[in-house]
C-alpha cells in the first residue's frame, strides 16, 4: 500500500477498504488482511455488475410472470389479493 | 389505493423517528426484517402500478421489453425510496429517472496496465507509489461509475457509498428472487385456493423472511 496518501487519512481508507472486504464474497473467501486495494476494487466491481446483472434477470423473469399473469383471471385473482394486502 | 400509500407513507414517518432515535450501526443497514419487509411492500406497490400501467406512463416504452426495463427501474426505485435519503445513490436513482437511459452510455473498457517488470521495480519509490495511485484512480473511477451519482466523489465516500449500495442490491436481489418464486409457484402449479399460496408462503419464506405473510 502506498505511504503517503495528501488530504485523506490513511486510516479512513484502510478501514473503508476492510469493510468493502468483507462485503464481496471474493475477496471474503481468500482471507487475505493485506488484500491489494486495486485487487479489491476490480472483485467490488464485479460483484457489483454480477448483482446488477441478477436484478436485470429476475425482473426480466417477472415482467413474464407479470404478462402471463393478465391471460389467466382465476390467477390474476389470487395474485390481486396476495399483492393488495 | 390512497389509503393504502398514506399508511405506507405513515410507516416510513414512524420508522425514520425510529431509526433517528436509536443507534444504527452500518452493519445492520438492509439486513434487518424491518427494512425487508419495507422493501417488499414498496416493491409490491411498485410493480402493481406497473401492472396497471402497462404501455402508459411508462418511462421507456421505444425499448424492446418494455415491461422488464419498467419492472427494474420501479424494484430500483422502491429500493432507492427504501434508502430513506441517507445516501448519494439512492437520491441520484430517484432524481434522475428520466436521463437514465441517456446516460448509459457505451462503456470503454480500460486497457489493461502492463505487469511490473523488474526494470520498474528498480525505479524510484515516488514513482511506484504514484503508478500505483493511477490504477487505484482508474478502478475507482469505473467503481464510480456503477454507483449511480458517484461519479465525482472522493475515494472514502465512494468507498462508502459503495458498500452500502451493494448491501442494499443483495437485498433487492433477494426480495425479488423471493416473489419470483412465489408468483411462478402460483403461475405454475394448480390455479388454487388460498391454501396454495399460503404453503407457498410458507415455503419460500423460511430462508428469506422478505414477503408479509399473506394475509
């Protein structure tokens, strides 16, 4: 890690980097305390883009359910109910 | 549906007092059930308008599948409103809906720095420190990027904003994946009773605890 760091402490940015650590499950697994910060941030980026990419996919998923929902009424009853309360 | 949205909007008052008043370490931020079961009737209350409006109001009907791209932003929305204002992202979602799609733009990936040689491990130590400040730059930036709003922020509070974006995008991840479920179970299983959808409650609902049991 680098020595010298203007205007921003050191120390904020190590414990920032730690708890990003043990958010991504990546860099969880390793276990390494002296993780490369670039390291950290490309498995932070990832994670991030595989998280947006899942939420992409299931609301791909339910905008299907949601159209096949509107052809069956005895569904679409159920599903008013469950999603009215 | 007013009643409804004017009990919810009551809700959000009672629980910001709430968390005003107690301590609330980050760690708990978007695990609690509190904020799941906030989450998911916000995420309820979202998709229903999308049902309804389907075609209109919409923000991107000129988009292929018009509905998924209106099911992510409104799940992204509720999710931003679940962030009750406490960070950057949330506030940049709700602010700038519209441009959203202006902004996407096609993302030039960074070319990849060459491996240290030997020969730059001899350079000067202010040298080393300063290439390695300029990788660390460029991955913050395209970090910066993902974050919604974060772009020119300072590395801490990116770092910051980061983290508790990706808490709150699990947690979005997993509400969804539970009303997935649920609904595909109603969708494809036996057109039922009550009953049905309660087992199926119950059954999704074991690791998750995300949806309000039905009623």
């Amino acid at each position: 890690m680098s020595r010298r760091r203007s205007r921003i402490s050191e120390e904020e940015i190590n414990e920032l980097i730690s708890k990003l650590q043990s958010l991504v499950p990546e860099s969880r697994r390793c276990g390494s305390n002296r993780a490369s910060a670039t390291k950290l941030l490309k498995e932070t980026c990832n994670y991030i883009k595989s998280l947006q990419r899942e939420v992409d996919d299931l609301s791909d998923r339910l905008s299907d359910l949601m159209a096949g929902m509107d052809n069956n009424s005895a569904q679409a009853d159920i599903i008013r109910s469950l999603l009215s309360s | 549906m007013e009643a409804e949205s004017s009990t919810s909007n009551q809700q959000r008052k009672r629980k910001r007092s709430a968390s005003e008043s107690s301590e609330k370490p980050a760690q708990s931020t978007w695990r609690t059930d509190k904020e799941h079961r906030l989450y998911s009737s916000k995420l309820l209350e979202a998709l229903r308008r999308v049902r309804s409006g389907s075609g209109s109001g919409s923000s991107s009907p000129r988009t292929d599948p018009p509905r998924s791209r209106a099911v992510r932003e409104a799940a992204d929305r509720a999710l931003a409103i679940s962030a009750r204002g406490r960070t950057r992202w949330s506030r940049a979602i709700l602010s700038s809906r519209s441009i959203k799609l202006k902004s996407n733009r096609i993302r030039v990936p960074c070319p990849a720095r060459p491996k240290r040689t030997e020969l730059e491990r001899i350079q000067s130590a202010a040298d080393q420190e300063k290439k390695k400040s300029v990788v660390l730059q460029s991955k913050a930036k395209v970090l910066g990027r993902l974050v919604p709003g974060c772009k020119k922020l300072s590395f801490p509070t990116l770092l910051e904003e980061a983290s508790d974006y990706i808490k709150a995008l699990e947690m979005q991840v997993k509400a969804m994946s539970a009303l997935t479920e649920i609904l595909s179970m109603i969708g494809g299983g036996t057109e039922g009773a009550p009953g049905m959808v309660q087992d199926a409650g119950a059954g999704t609902s074991t690791g998750t605890d995300s949806m309000p049991p039905p009623t």
